[in-house]
C-alpha cells in the first residue's frame, strides 16, 4: 500500500505520520508503548497458568486518547470450552475476546478488587486475542488472569523450579520445585539436556526431584521441567533456567605407576600401576627409553604392561607412562621413575 503526501500553502515544512492498526480503535497512542499495546506484539498465554501485569493511564484525557491497552493471545480449539477469570487491583477493568479477524467474540466489565469472567466454545481453530483496558479514572493498577479450556479451574500458585548443584559428570543436581496451590498438588519432573543451540531433549530415566550428571551431559546445560497436577485444575508445566555447561570430573585416583623386573637385556619389565578410580578406568602403557640427559624416546610398539628389553636399550634408563581414561572425566597421564643404565647381560 502507498501514501502519497502533497505539500501546499508554503514552500517548505515538516510532517509527522502515525499508522494505527483497526484493533486499537482509532486511539492516538504516545510513545511509551508497552510491548503487549497492539495485537501483534500481544503477550502470550498459557492454558491453566495464572498471571499479573499492570495496567496505567496515559495521560489525564481518559476515555478518549489516554487508555493503555494489554494484549494477551491464545491458541484455542474448535468446539472446546474456554472461561477466563481476572481478578482487579485498584481500577476497573474492560476485558473483551476477540478472533483472528478483529471479531468481539464475548466481553464483560470487572470492577475494581471484584472477580470476574468470561466464556467461550469457538467454532474455529486459531489464534484469539483478549483486550484489556481500564474502566476508570485511578492512575495505575494491576490485574491477575488465568485462561482454563474445559471448566478446569487455574491453580493458584505455579512458581518456576530452580536447580541446585555443581553442573559437572558424577555430581548431584537437585530440583526445587517451590510451593504450589491450592495444596495438595501432585509434582512430575523431567530432566533435560539443553544444547548451545537451545534444544531440548529428555533424558531417559530422570524422572526423580534429583539427578545424577552423566558423561553424555558434556557439553550441554541441564534443565529440569516441573508439572503440578490436581484433580480439576489444568494441569501446567514449569522450566527452570538452564544450568551452565557440564564439564567432565577428575578422576579421584591416578597413582604414579612403578617398574618391577631385571633392567637388562632380554630381561622382562612389568608396569605396576596402582590402583585407579573410581572404578572401572581404562590404563594405556607406553615405555620409553630415557637419556642420562633426561629425554625420553618412545618405543615404537611398546604399549603393554610388559616390556622386554631389547639391546637398543643398553646405556638407557627405561621408563613407563600409564594413562587412565574413563568416558565423562579427564584423562591423566603418569610417568613412572626411571630404571637404572641397561646392561647387556
């Protein structure tokens, strides 16, 4: 679409524009608009879960050109029944639904401190709009509202879940899910992993308040859902903020390992690694013939436990390094001592 302007009367000027969508019914709206103020930037609601915001009055003018306006929207179903209660703070409030097309679907009036609702079975699936304006003159006020399909009820209090706990393989993380209501309420966890890109994928199994961090969590962030449940309320599912990335753990034992044997020629070495843990840690060998200088060689094949000495050895010390490794945790290299001087017999 295009606007032309055509300037008269004199030979230079400026100009403003404002454009205004059909769904603010023509008020002139100032520049401290909030970002649910229009249908397309409208807040998004969830079934079942009971929220406040506020609302203000933009200047002394109201009823006219003053009143603010929050947008909330809603996916609802064709043929199912939706009723929505709003509690109001200090002011009055107007609350009416509308569908995709701009089209007042039901509306009712809430005065200030009262309960009030609204009902409605749509015939076609989609999006709906609820609009929220002021009904009188008081400066400020807040409002609560929850939106429930099938004449369930909105629990009262749905608080987001926190985690506690080092995130890191082996280590504890704990769920707190907060205080739910009206009690009782039946709490469900699902832990998650979180990838950089902010994709969620269950972790088979965690279904407990507690989790346990595993070696395939490296590198993602945990989070864990909370989902209360009570016998004619909507149920509603809460997430907790991602942990940072889990980082592998250090083994607990990586001892120096030692050389048993006679450091000869065709004389055999055995590796004594100690014991590592936790348990089970898989141990690499690798042996390497070492100068009076103190450098090290590797030998080409030399990579078990044992190790017969060969005559290139002779004049060298001969020394082992025994690598753990386990999936989930940090390897770690050991060097043993070295042998004395090889001799040839």
């Amino acid at each position: 679409y295009f606007i032309k302007y055509n300037a008269f009367g004199t030979s230079s000027g400026t100009y403003s524009i404002r454009v205004l969508p059909q769904y603010d019914q023509g008020l002139t709206r100032d520049s401290s608009l909030e970002p649910n103020d229009t249908r397309m930037t409208a807040a998004p609601g969830s079934l079942g879960i009971r929220g406040t915001s506020s609302i203000v009055q933009r200047n002394s003018n109201f009823g006219t050109d003053a009143a603010d306006i929050d947008f909330m929207r809603y996916a609802l179903t064709a043929g199912s029944a939706y009723s929505l209660e709003l509690i109001a703070g200090s002011m009055g409030m107007n609350v009416a639904l509308y569908d995709s097309a701009n089209t007042r679907m039901t509306s009712t009036s809430c005065s200030a401190g009262a309960l009030c609702g609204l009902s409605v079975t749509p015939s076609i699936s989609g999006t709906y709009f609820l609009r929220i304006t002021p009904s009188s003159s008081v400066a400020s006020g807040s409002y609560t509202l929850c939106m429930q399909a099938n004449a369930f009820r909105c629990l009262t209090s749905t608080p987001t879940p926190t985690v506690t706990g080092t995130a890191k393989v082996a280590q504890t993380l704990t769920a707190t899910p907060g205080a739910w209501g009206p009690a009782p309420v039946a709490l469900a966890y699902q832990w998650y992993r979180r990838s950089a890109a902010g994709v969620n994928t269950a972790i088979s199994g965690a279904s407990a308040a507690t989790y346990k961090v595993q070696a395939a969590d490296v590198g993602f962030g945990i989070q864990v859902r909370v989902t209360g449940s009570r016998s004619g309320y909507t149920t509603v599912s809460k997430y907790s903020a991602t942990t940072s990335t889990v980082i592998k753990a250090s083994l607990t034992a990586t001892p120096a390992p030692t050389i048993t044997g006679t450091a000869k020629v065709n004389g055999t070495l055995t590796a004594v690694p100690g014991t590592w843990g936790p348990a089970p840690v898989t141990l690499a060998y690798q042996w390497y013939r070492r100068s009076a200088a103190g450098v090290n060689a590797a030998i080409s094949g030399a990579s078990a436990a044992t190790y017969k000495v060969q005559a290139a050895d002779v004049g060298f010390g001969i020394q082992v390094r025994v690598t753990g490794s386990k999936s989930g945790y940090t390897t770690v290299s050991k060097y043993s001592a070295g042998t004395g001087a090889i001799t040839s017999g």
